[in-house]
C-alpha cells in the first residue's frame, strides 16, 4: 500500500470536488467460477483500491460528505475462515494504513445506507460491471437493478477521471515496476517461440512469469500467429517456420497497476523481406506518434498522424495509392488499422473503462467519431502532464474484411486489391509501448526494450 497520507489525501480531494451527499464506493466480492467455493481469482475494484487501498473482498467504502466522515463496511475474518485459509491481517490494521480509523460491521451497511435515502442525502455511485455489485445498490437503494445505469452519479464519475487521469510519481512508478515484468513476458515469448512449439504452450509461461512477480496477467494473454484478428487469443497449434508472432501481454504488479505492450517477431528469428517492410511502417508510426507526445497535444491528432505515416507507407509499398492525408480523411487505411492508436493505463489495462470511455477519452467538447476506425479510439483528449498511455499503431491483412470491401467496392482510388491479395497469408504486426506525458514531452515506461526490426532480430538471436 501507500502511505496513509496518500489515500487520505485522495478521498479528500474527493470530498471537495463532490461538495455534498454521500460517495458509495463498494469493493469486489469474491465470486464462483463453478460453485460458490471455486473462485475467480480476487481482483479488487480499482477506484475501491485507489481510495481505501485494501485488495481483500467484502468491503464498502462509504463517504458522508455532509458530515465530513469516512466509514469502512467490512467484517473481520471469522475463526472458520482462518481455519481454512489461515491467517490474514486484521482489517482494523488495513484500515489504519489506509488512514480509515471508523469500521463497521457489513451488517449495518443496509440501514446506514436506508437512513441517508430518507434523509435526501443524494448518494453518488458509480456504473457497476459486475451483476452483484448492482444487486447490491438496487436493495440498498431501493431502485430496480435495471435502473441502476441511468442512476449513476456523473458529478462522481468526472471527479474521479480527473483524479485519476493524472498520476502521481509513486503510482508511476508501480506502472513502471508492471511495465518491466510485462518486458520479461515478452523477452519469454522471444525466448520459446519456435517451430513445434504451440502459441498456448508459450501463453502459459508468459502467465507464469506474471505470477512469478508477486502479481497476475493484466488481461488474457494475446499470443498469437494470427494477428490480423485484433484481439484473437492462443490455440493449441503449433507454430511454423514462416510465420510472424504477434504478443500482447501484460503483467499487474502487487499493487495492482498494469504494464501492456506489443512485440511482433519472426518464429525463424530473422524477418523476410517482405515482413520487414510492413514491420518498419509499423514502427515509424509508432516513432513519429511516440516523438508528437507533449501537454495539450489532442491524441485524436497523434492517433491520426500515426495513420497518415501508415498510409505513406503503404502507398510506397504499392498497396495504397493517392495521397496519404486524403486516403485517411477518407477512412481508405482502417482496411489495414481499424482501430485506435491508444488508450490510458492505470490500475487497468484500459484505465477506468468502467467509467465510460466518454468521460476518460473524451470531453463536453470532445465527442466520440461514430465513423469505422475512430469509433475504436478510446483516447481522443488533450494529452496532460501526468497522463499515462499507450501507443499501439499495427498494420492487420485480415482477408475477410478485404473481401468484403472489394466485393463493396470500397475506397478504390485509395486501395489497391491486387496487391493486397498477395499478403492474404500474412497476418498482422503491431508494436506497442507505454507512455507518460511529461512537462515537455513524453518519456516511455519500464527499462529499454527492443523495438525495432534490427533490434528484435539481434535479441532473437543473441
Ligand atoms: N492488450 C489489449 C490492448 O492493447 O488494448
Ligand atoms: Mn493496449
Ligand atoms: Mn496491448
């Protein structure tokens, strides 16, 4: 945990920013993959963890801004939980790290939170995503679950984004700590990628190392020789000479905040040519995205700017044609990237995603695009000092989109299908690194790691 002062610190800004009424943060239970006893692995809410620090189940934060108090529901563990788990710190001890001295059994939660409704104490919460958690506020509250969504506080939603958003030097450096382990990850995948060996073999490893490090995966590990599918998850094939693995992968550290990066590399160890050549696009998107980073820059243009040097490419490479800028205005290059260069990190891999991707990536003046590409750009904002993201541009063959854009007759100054038709097999690249906006630019997270073509050939066979 952090020191008590930090925490302290965040839920009092939070108060202030909230002015009135109760904030109603709770905490994640533990919850049956099979049977009650069978459990998911426990993963703490992330705005719970961010204001009372504490990573066990059972507990609600309440914050009573009208009074000016702070209350923790939870209960301590019972003599037949610690005979079977055995035992765990107190929570009282928990508590007091956190800075929560007023604890209160989960019991007294319902009528605590009864009587603040008939007092007109408006009570903000938060867009549950998991079934109990809006149970839960629908027989506290008394509004009918499906209600729930539209009941949400969006005053309590925009207070925390903007906390949140912004990351401290210590949370900065648990990203870094999660961005390492996440670079041991890949540097496994480089090490056991060969032919024979299966993409899930590998993907369980990469889960190991996570493990290893006092942590977890911050979401299911993307190994995969078929990366043209964006997010398509391992199979139990093996892998073959010839082909490119892309690795998606993350690791959550101790204290819970996530690293997330891409590498793409050949299973022979040395790129053809022709992978060559759409890897080094690929890449000098990234660079030229990653050298834009800087205060009040909107990643909406960094995310176009990217696309336009993936259009230049293509088009030298002859699968485009046209003008860059104009094959972008037009939307011609989502055949080849349809989706968006980025997004924050944090305590989650798609940093408060549970908020609204309206609120975190977007603002009053800033709306989501509804048009194919940029709909997938979860990230549009004016970039601050603080903020941390990632860049993942990626140039993706997949054959069935192609099909039914020619068969459309989509974009036909822009594209050129026959070439294109020559990499049907080839699959997908994407790199992607971390990043944090600082006063004058950006600077990229966790130690040096290989990114380029030469450099990942040189640690394939070194
Ligand atoms: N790892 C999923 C993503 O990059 O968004
Ligand atoms: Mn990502
Ligand atoms: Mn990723």
């Amino acid at each position: 945990m952090f020191s008590k002062e930090t925490y302290s610190n965040r839920r009092q800004r939070l108060q202030s920013a909230i002015g009135q009424g109760i904030i109603l943060l709770p905490g994640n239970d533990d919850s049956g993959m099979n049977y009650k006893d069978n459990i998911y692995p426990f993963r703490q809410d992330s705005c719970f963890l961010y204001y009372a620090g504490i990573d066990r189940p059972g507990l609600t934060l309440v914050i009573d801004v009208d009074n000016n108090r702070e209350i923790l529901f939870g209960d301590e563990a019972t003599i037949e939980e610690i005979m079977w788990a055995g035992p765990i710190h107190s929570l009282a001890s928990q508590a007091a790290e956190a800075g929560l001295t007023d604890i209160r059994p989960s019991s007294e939660l319902p009528d605590f939170l009864w009587r603040c409704v008939n007092l007109q104490q408006g009570i903000h919460f938060l867009p549950p995503y998991r079934g109990e958690t809006t149970l839960k506020l629908s027989s506290w509250l008394g509004i009918p679950g499906g209600e729930i969504p539209r009941r949400v506080s969006v005053k309590l939603i925009k207070a925390i984004v903007s906390q949140r958003s912004v990351k401290t030097p210590e949370e900065i450096q648990q990203i870094d700590d999660a961005v390492n382990t996440t670079i041991d990850m890949q540097l496994k995948a480089m090490e056991l990628a060969a032919a024979g060996v299966t993409e899930t073999e590998i993907a369980g490893r990469l889960q190991a190392v996570a493990i290893a490090a006092g942590g977890n995966i911050s979401f299911p590990v993307i190994l995969t020789v078929n990366g043209q599918f964006l997010h398509n998850h391992p199979h139990p094939t093996p892998l073959q000479k010839g082909q490119l693995v892309l690795c998606d992968c993350g690791a959550e550290n101790a204290m819970r905040y996530a690293g997330d990066l891409t590498r793409t590399h050949p299973v022979d160890k040395k790129f053809t040519t022709r992978q060559r050549e759409i890897y080094d696009i690929v890449h000098h998107a990234y660079q030229t995205a990653a050298n834009a980073i800087k205060p009040g820059i909107r990643f909406k243009d960094v995310h176009l700017l990217a696309c336009e040097q993936l259009a230049a490419g293509l088009i030298e490479l002859g699968l485009m044609k046209g003008n860059a800028k104009e094959a972008v205005a037009a939307g011609a290059h989502t055949l080849f990237f349809p989706c968006g260069l980025g997004h924050m990190l944090g305590l989650d891999i798609h940093d408060m995603e549970n908020l609204g991707e309206a609120y975190v990536g977007y603002t009053d003046t800033l709306e989501k695009s509804t048009d194919f590409g940029l709909k997938s750009l979860r990230l549009g904002r004016e970039l601050e000092e603080g903020f941390v993201f990632t860049i993942e541009p990626g140039i993706y063959f997949n054959p069935l989109l192609t099909e039914a854009w020619q068969a459309a007759g989509k974009h036909t100054h822009f594209i050129n299908y026959e070439r294109v038709a020559e990499y049907r097999h080839f699959g997908g690249v994407r790199v992607e690194d971390n990043f944090l906006v600082t006063a004058t630019g950006g600077r990229i997270l966790g130690r040096p790691f290989a990114s380029t073509a030469t450099d990942i050939e040189n640690l394939l066979q070194s």
